[in-house]
C-alpha cells in the first residue's frame, strides 16, 4: 500500500454509489413517511426545512428594520409600535426558532450517529417527538404574531412586559415550549455520544464536531429549565400576579434579569459551541490536515460549557448591582475569553502547512475566522466595565453579537450546510456559485455591521424607531450592507436548491474527509453502515487520496508499522530518570 | 434616499459636537474611559492583524489543486499553545483592572454633590431642581459634581448621556443614584442666531421645539443629548432631553429662576407650555381625531365623560385636578389606566393653568363654567404664592 489509490485500484475503500431502495431520502415515500419517520437524517431534513424557513422570515424582518431606519424619522410609514413588533419579532425568531436549533438540531441530528458509526441516535422517539415541540413552539410564536404581536423585545423585560398589552403569555409559552424541544434533542445527544461510540473511538478520537455537540448538549440540559421556570414565573406574574418580577405587586426587575440571563448567556454558548465544532472540521478537511492542537480544543470547548454558567451578570453592568458584584462578573467574563481565543489561534494554525482547497466551505470557514475575531475582540470593550458604561446598550453591542452570532454561527452554518450538503442530498452544488455567495456574504456583513460600530461608540441607543440626523450616514452604509447581506444569502440558497435538480451526483467524500460520514455513500442508505465500522484518528489524512477520474477521495489502507518497530533493548528501570 | 450619506461631509462641519469616533469628552470620567478603550483598541489590533494576516497568507500560500498532500504532520506543540493562552491572559488582566478601577473610582458621589431628582416615566424626564422648579431638561453647573437621584413611575428606563460616557438604568421600584461632573459648558449662543431660530421656530409651527434643527434648547443654550438606553415602548427613541452645562452658578440660578414660576404668563398661555415641557403632549393630543394613549384633551372640558365603570362624569376643574393627581380614580371607557401620579409636581398654579389651556381647545370652555372664570382671576392672584409652595413639593 505504497502508491496512490487511483494507480492501486485493488486495494482502495470506496462507498459508491446508494441503491435507490436503501436511500434513506427514497427508500419510502409519501407524506407520512416522514411525518412519522425515526430516522435521525430524515428528522435533520426536516429541522432543516422548519429553521430555514424561519431564518427567512427573521431575515425579511432584519430588511425591513433596516430599509426603515434609512431616515432618521423612518423611511417607511411604519409606526413606532409597528417597529418595536420588527425588532422583537426578529429578535426572538432568529434566537428561538432559528439559531438555537440551528447546528445542534439540523446537521447535528444527521451528524452525530453517522459520525458515531451508529445507526440512529439513543432514543429516536425522543428525536421525533423533539421536533414535534419545535413545530408546536413555533405554532405559538407565528400565534402571538397573529393575534396582538409581540413588542417586548426577545428578552421579555418586566415590569414592561407584564404591562404591555401585546401577546406575551402566548409568546413566553411558546418559548416554553421550545425549551423542552431543546433539551430533548440535548439529552439525546448525550446519551447518544456516551454509549454508542464504535470500537476505536475513545474520547479522545470523536471528530471535534461530536465535542463541541456534546459541551452543548449540557448546557442544553443544565440550562434551558432555568429559562423554562423564568417563563412560566412570568406568565404567573402576567396572570396572576404573584409579585416577583413587577415592582408594582412588590416584584423586583432586576429579579427577572438574574433568571433571565442565567439561561440566556448560557444559551449564547448554546448558539455558539456549535460553530466551533463545524469550523474545526471544515478547516481541517479543507486543509487536508490533522487539527492542530485536539486536546486543547476539545477542552475549551468543556471549558466554555462551565464557565459559561458564571458570566451572566456582564448583560446587567448598568442595571444597579453593586459595584462589587458589578467587579466579579467582569473579571469572571474575562475568563470566558480564553479558550475562544485558543481555538482562534489552533484553526490559524491547522492552515500552516496544510494542503488548502479554496472550496465553498473552506471561504466560509475563513469569513467566519475574520468574522468571529473581530466579533470576540470587541467583546472586550464591553467586558471592561469603565467602557461598557457608554457603550451597553448601544449598537455597539448590536454589531458585536451579531459578529458573533451571525459572522460566527450563521457564516459556519452556511459553511456546513455547504460541506455536508452532498452528504445530505447526494447532489454536488455548483463551486463558482457558493464562492461568490460567500463572498458577497462576507463583504455585505462587513459593510452592515462595521458602520454600527461607530454608531455605538458616538451613542446611538439601540431599539431606536427614530434617530437624530447626525446619524443618518452611517445607518445608511449599514442598510446598503444589509441588503448586500442578503443578497448573498438569497445567492447561496439559489446554489444550493440549483444543485436539487441539475446538480451532479455527489460521491462519498468529495472534500477527502476521514471521519465516518465520509466512509458512507452520499446520502447515507438508511441503516447508515452495515457493520459498526473499526475508527482510529479522525483527523489522519495520509490514508486518504484524490482520485481524478471519479472527483472523488478514497481511503486505502495504513500502512500498519508494528509498535514498537524494535525491541526495547535495555528497558528503561521503573521509576527512573532517563 | 442617501441624502444622509451624501451630505456627510456639510453635515460634519456644521455639527462638531459630534465626532466620527467618540463624541465630546465632557466629564470627568469622559477621558478615562476613552482612554480604557484606546488601550483595549490597540492590544485587539495586535492580536488581530497578524491573524488577520495569517488567514489571508495561508490559504494563498498553501494553496493547493485537489489532490495536494499537507506538507507538514504536526499535530500539538505544547510550549506554542501554552505560550497563545498564557499571553492573551495577562492583557485580560490588564484591561480588567483597569476597567474596574476606572469604575470604582466613579461609584461613590463626592460629599457636597448638588443633587437633581430625576423621574422617568413613559415617555420622558422630569428633572426637580427643588422648590418647585421642574423641567425635562438637565441642567448643571460646570465642574460642580451633580448627583442624579432617579426613579421610574413605570418600567425600566435607561439614562444615558453619550458625551459624559454615562448609563445608569432606572429601575421601577428602586431608588439609583448616578453622579458625574461636567467639565465642557454648553454655552448660550449669540442672540442673532437664537433670534433667528425662535423666527424660524415661529414659522415653521411646530408645536413642540426642535432641538436637533435648531442645536439649541428653546432657551438658546447649546447642549449635549441625554437618551433611555433601555427599550421601553412605543415612543423609546423620543423619549430624549437635554444636558446643558452652564458656565456659572449665577447662569444656573438665573434659569432655575426663570423655570421656576409662571411670573407674568397668562394661565392658558402657561399651561401650553407646561402641556409640552411636562410630556402631556406624549399621550394627549389637542387635536379632534388624533388618540394617543390618553384621551385628547380637544373638546375634553365640558364635556359628558362615560368612564370604564360606566358611570357618566362631567369633566369639570375638580376631575381633571382628581385625573392628574389620582389618575387611576376615574378611568375613561376605552382606555387603559397608564397615567402615573402628578402628585407633587404641579402646583395648584400649575394645574390651574393646564385647565386654563385645556379650556381653550374645548368649544364648550368660555360657557360651561362661569365660576371657573372667576377663579381664573383668583388663580393669577395667587401665581406667585403658589409656586413659591406647590401641592405638597419637595418637603425635603
């Protein structure tokens, strides 16, 4: 097993091709087949389908907000009340419905078994039944939109959201509900990843994509029923006033804030870890070489899960905690700076020496890298309390989380839509096209976000319908962006549903990954691998070739070496010094 | 459409008070955090521009047709990765420490700070200066520590001043204390251009000044603006006043003198002004069709009121006194009881001008009451006397 596969057609692993009565998208048809599917990748699909949707609802509100604030008293003949239902609306879709489930519920429902060799996840009743809460949230939230709207905001402030008279109780019950969905699927991927691992993959061997699903997965499950008892807290004090968040029935606010971002900034980390796990692969399949630095990543990643429990207070530096509570909770946020900073530093570094491939997933990979830097640097300004002072509540913190959550999480996203697309579908997408989606994705961002930045540092509040003149510039470069933005977006969704119907048939391993999904055909069949498949490394390339006639990688043998290659001859004495 | 963007430049020079990258600097804790943020600035920039330039060097450096074997097979080096988290750790600390030393610096007022009461409310600011003088705007004295002792009437609110690099949110239900020290005046500008504006003002018929046409309060002092930095409703991003900086304590003095009573103003006239200056106008329209939160007060006096009870009131002196000091005692059908309590913050005279002015937009207001008419005079009788001691104002 010296030369490469396609000279040594012998002694190569391939996949091929599915048959179509095994193709998991095919081998049964009809509606109800995929209603009542326990298939994890067909219940992915459909995660896919419902966040979609709803990243295009959120999108087309983020447009009108920002085609609205072209002029300082408004461009369009929306109201105030008309603009405060935008912004929540968008808010709350984007966090609730889309990026929350994004990764950990779409691709890591279609990921995880396949990348563990298994058949499906632990409980594939619990999976379905997931997504069924997720549907019957967003039932909830479209409901609320429907009937009063919703102006709170996503966070649900009180004493303004028990006194508002849009439809909150509606809208937190949705959230409620979602909650559940989300700790179903975490609970589910965790006893997924601790008892199904296939013979070889020790911790220390899952691909980091498992890691960081698994770091997400606990703070899904330790998380997410604070947020479900801060709901329900508020809908009692919505209905029933019990007097705990509403200072007119002897409730505190600030009471509410603790409980609220005791979940929420968890739930960052939720929206976020995830990124990681796919960025860790594209750059290292893309570069067609072994991550730099595994053990330091995959413990960051456990690392951001903890300390991402300790840091919430940093959303509430101006609302009146003591100066000394005010002092530990930066200091507890600088913490939480670190291990993103290390896994900035590992991804530039797996890139050195690497045999790069500029492929649609690899450009997004490297926008997220630019974007998410930038995103955690200016995180800084707003740890460091002097600073945070004037810019809380600014649209410096607009442009931060969004360089955050949408330069990091959706950009990977996107990214790893890209990549495992041809795993999904079967189908390739057309190159030139997903390049310059990414493109236009990356400078359109830029040039929306860069500019809110500025906004934040002269003072423009944020959840502002209106605004002084002076700022009007720098909004207008920032919608100009948005609309770049999202013509991007509309570019890369047109590639990828271009490639349903014209695209090439994908083969196993177009990118030339080595973990498992690769070593199963595209798409899957539905039992995913007949045998549980032996692992070794998931990041080891040198056993994986480019074989031009098919556009293909194929795996051949290592070249196995006997351990130790010679005898020890003079063993060394226990416990001594060499 | 991009007028904004077009005029940028024009724009800029006839508004200095507005940086590109900060706005003024004018407190004191104004220099120390910009200071905080340059430094934080420029440790990011050394982090970020090699990395910057690594993300762009190794994907075109290393580029390679599909196929292409990595040259390299490192996988971990201990002393690089310990060395890329330990680095970044001792700039956390720096910033750290300097951010809360910064902070802690500014957490305690001085002794002898001059002290404004603040309230927040849907959707506006009511500064008391005490003894009666109340206003929307802020005004204080340079270099003079001031002490701003605020509260909500009803949800969270945010005050934030841009150029004092200021925000303290105001919690319904708490008393929260802010304190800064202005270090630039907002001077008063030349009588032609304050003549010119109060034309133009006069002209253009607003009802309500302009601040950000004219860059000056209606009073001709230039100043600094104060926003809610915490969403809260409808009119959020109209919920905005103004710090003006005076030079001097007699300056300050001379103003609170002249906010502070109604001196020779007729009622009506007064009562306009206080409709605007007190935020009526925020949920009380005075015009036939337009319902705000509040009813209109057009052809409000006088009139047959059905309440959400369903009792039939008349809407005479004694219920909109009673609406304004206890405004949840009588709730008109169709409206939700919102209106906080101006109990203490308008004075007998005050509130007898608000009538006198709601009496002008009612067509039933000469006829419906011919004592009131009397009392208009007893009231003007009383002006000074009055204000010198509102409704139960201010005891401390």
């Amino acid at each position: 097993m010296t030369t490469g596969a396609a000279t040594a057609p012998g002694g190569v692993r391939d996949a091929g091709f599915v048959s179509d009565n095994e193709n998991y998208l095919k081998n049964s048809s009809g509606v109800l087949s995929w209603m009542f599917t326990l298939d994890h990748k067909r219940i992915g699909i459909m995660y896919l389908v419902g966040i979609l949707t709803s990243f295009l609802g959120g999108g087309l509100l983020a447009m009108v907000i920002r085609y609205h604030l072209m002029a300082p008293g408004g461009a369009t003949t929306i109201s105030n009340d008309a603009y405060n239902q935008l912004f929540t609306l968008h808010g709350a879709i984007m966090v609730f419905l889309f990026i929350i489930p994004s990764i950990p519920a779409a691709l890591g429902n279609f990921l995880v078994p396949v990348m563990l060799g298994a058949k499906d996840v632990a409980f594939p009743r619990l999976n379905l039944s997931s997504f069924y809460l997720w549907v019957g949230g967003a039932i909830f939230f479209v409901g609320a939109l429907l009937m009063n709207g919703l102006d709170t905001g996503w966070t649900f402030y009180t004493p303004y959201s028990t006194s508002t008279d849009t439809s909150v109780v509606m809208a937190t019950f949705g959230a409620f509900i979602l909650g559940f969905s989300s700790i179903f699927t975490g609970l589910n991927f965790i006893v997924t990843i601790n008892t199904m691992r296939p013979p070889g993959m020790t911790w220390f061997r899952m691909p980091l994509f498992l890691w960081a699903t698994y770091a997400t997965s606990i703070i899904q499950v330790l998380a997410t029923p604070v947020l479900g008892i801060t709901l329900l807290l508020l809908i009692a004090e919505n209905v029933m006033h019990i007097g705990i968040f509403d200072p007119e029935f002897n409730g505190d606010p600030v009471t509410y804030q603790h409980f609220f971002w005791f979940y929420s900034h968890p739930a960052v980390y939720i929206m976020i870890l995830p990124a990681f796990g796919i960025i860790s692969e594209l750059i290292s399949v893309h570069s067609h070489k072994g991550i730099f630095g595994y053990r330091f990543i995959a413990y960051s990643s456990i690392a951001l899960a903890l300390l991402s429990f300790l840091v919430w207070g940093h959303h509430m530096f101006t609302s009146g905690m003591s100066s000394v509570t005010v002092v530990i909770f930066s200091a507890l946020t600088f913490t939480v700076s670190v291990p993103s900073a290390i896994k900035v530093f590992n991804w530039v570094a797996t890139m050195y020496k690497g045999a790069i491939s500029l492929t649609t997933p690899m450009c997004y990979a490297l926008a997220f890298l630019f974007l998410f830097t930038i995103g955690g640097l200016t995180g800084l300004f707003l740890g460091t309390i002097s600073t945070d002072l004037h810019l809380h509540d600014t649209y410096f913190v607009v442009a931060h989380f969004h360089y955050v959550m949408m330069g990091g999480t959706v950009v990977s996203f996107v990214g790893g839509l890209f990549h495992w697309w041809p795993k999904m579908t079967g189908k390739m997408f057309n190159e030139a096209g997903g390049r310059i989606s990414a493109l236009i994705v990356f400078v359109g961002f830029n040039l929306t976000f860069l500019p809110q930045f500025l906004l934040g540092n002269q003072g423009m509040p944020r959840r502002y319908a209106t605004y002084d003149p002076e700022f009007q510039w720098l909004h207008q470069l920032s919608s100009i962006g948005a609309f770049t933005l999202g013509i991007g977006l509309l570019v890369a969704g047109l590639v990828l549903l271009h490639s349903l119907y014209a695209g090439r048939q994908a083969p196993a391993n177009p990118w030339g990954g080595a973990t498992l999904e690769w070593h199963c055909t595209s798409p899957p069949p539905f039992y995913n691998f007949k045998h549980a498949p032996v692992v070794g490394d998931p990041y080891e390339f040198a056993n994986v070739h480019y074989d031009e006639a098919t556009d293909n990688y194929v795996f051949t043998e290592l070249p196995r070496t006997l351990v130790p290659e010679e005898p020890v001859k003079t063993p060394t004495p226990a416990g001594g010094q060499s | 459409m991009f007028d904004g963007l077009f005029l940028r430049g024009s724009h800029l020079l006839a508004d200095t008070a507005h940086h590109l990258w900060f706005p003024e600097q004018a407190s004191t804790y104004a220099a120390e955090s910009d200071g905080t943020y340059s430094m934080i600035l420029w440790i990011s920039l050394a982090f970020f521009i090699p990395l910057a330039i690594l993300m762009v060097y190794f994907p075109i450096k290393y580029y390679q047709r599909k196929g292409g074997k990595a040259t390299s097979r490192v996988t971990h080096h201990n002393v690089l990765e310990v060395t890329w988290t330990i680095v970044p750790c001792i700039f956390l600390v720096i910033m750290f420490v300097r951010g809360s030393w910064g902070y802690l610096d500014m957490a305690t007022p001085p002794e002898g700070a001059k002290q404004v009461d603040l309230t927040a409310f849907k959707w506006g600011w009511s500064m008391n200066y005490g003894k009666g003088a109340i206003h929307p705007e802020l005004h204080v004295v340079l270099n003079q520590p001031t002490k701003v002792v605020m509260r909500s009437t009803d949800v969270l609110h945010s005050f934030f001043i841009p150029a004092f690099r200021l925000k303290q949110d105001v919690v319904p239900g708490r008393y929260i204390t802010a304190w800064f020290q202005a270090t630039t005046p907002t001077p008063k500008v030349s009588q032609e251009e304050y003549e010119a504006a109060l034309a133009a003002h006069e002209e253009s018929g607003d009802e309500v000044w302009d601040y950000d046409r004219y860059q000056m309060t209606p009073d001709g002092y230039r100043y600094f603006d104060l926003f809610c930095a915490e969403y809260c409703g409808r009119d959020h991003s109209a919920m905005q006043s103004y710090v003006v900086v005076h030079e001097t304590q007699e300056s300050w003095d001379e103003w609170i003198r002249k906010i502070s009573s109604r001196g020779e103003t007729p009622l009506a006239e007064y009562g306009e002004k206080l409709y605007q200056l007190r935020n009526c106008i925020g949920c009380h329209s005075n015009e036939p069709n337009n319902i705000l939160v509040g009813p209109t007060f057009h052809n409000l006096y006088g009139y047959e009121r059905q309440m959400a009870d369903g009792e039939t009131v008349l809407a005479d002196e004694q219920y909109i006194r009673e609406s304004i000091l206890d405004p949840k005692a009588k709730v008109v059908m169709g409206f939700q009881p919102q209106m906080p309590s101006f109990k203490g913050q308008l004075s007998d005279d005050d509130i007898a001008s608000l009538i006198a002015y709601m009496k002008t937009l009612s067509d039933r207001g000469e006829t419906a009451s011919e004592a009131a008419l009397d009392d208009d005079a007893a009231a003007a009788d009383d002006a000074d006397a009055a204000a010198a001691q509102p409704v139960e104002a201010i005891a401390n």
